[in-house]
C-alpha cells in the first residue's frame, strides 16, 4: 500500500488506477475500513494501486480534492478523479463500487 502525501501525491497517482483513503489516525471508522483496504490491496494488484493519505498532515491535499469527512476514497485515473466514495461499507459493497469505478 502506497503512504502519500504532499511530496509524492501527484506523481503517485499520475498513471493507472489509484484508490486514495483520506484518512486519519483519530477517525472510527477510518480504523474500520484500514484492514478491508489491505485484502483489497492484494486483490487488486495489477489492476489497481491502494493509497493512504493522512489528512491532518497533508491538509493542503485533502483541501485540493474536497474532501469533507473521512474515510473518503477517491478512485483517480490517470491522475483524474473518477469516482468518490465516503464513509465505511462492508467489502463486497465497496468492491461493488469500485469495479463500477474502474469500468467507467
């Protein structure tokens, strides 16, 4: 799993298919869905890369992407955001909303 932040964010997710979590350390359900990324980070390997962006420490980032609450996932192709998903869900469901992503 990729650790961004401002330094690194735009090369990192320039090419391919990166999921971002805007997360931070004091956030429930932040923690909740840190360890479904992690199954789906090996799932996912060659179709896509998984992210995790602290937004306490790279506020100009999150800022930048509109994000509002947190956990917040922004599927970015190419370096475009292609779809946002907020708050936490079971894996199936955000595997669901994720292979949508990457089809479109």
């Amino acid at each position: 799993m990729l650790k961004l932040d401002g330094g690194n964010f735009d090369q990192e997710i320039a090419n391919g298919a990166v999921l971002v979590d805007f997360w931070a350390e004091w956030c429930g359900p932040c923690r909740m869905i840190a360890p479904v990324l992690e199954e789906l980070d090996g799932e996912y390997e060659g179709k896509m890369r998984i992210g995790k962006l602290n937004v306490d420490h790279n506020q100009a980032v999150a800022v930048k992407f509109g994000v509002m609450s947190i956990p917040t996932l922004i599927l970015f192709k190419d370096g475009q955001p292609n779809q946002r998903i907020v708050g936490y869900m079971p894996k199936k469901e955000l595997k669901a909303k994720i292979d949508k992503g990457l089809e479109g």
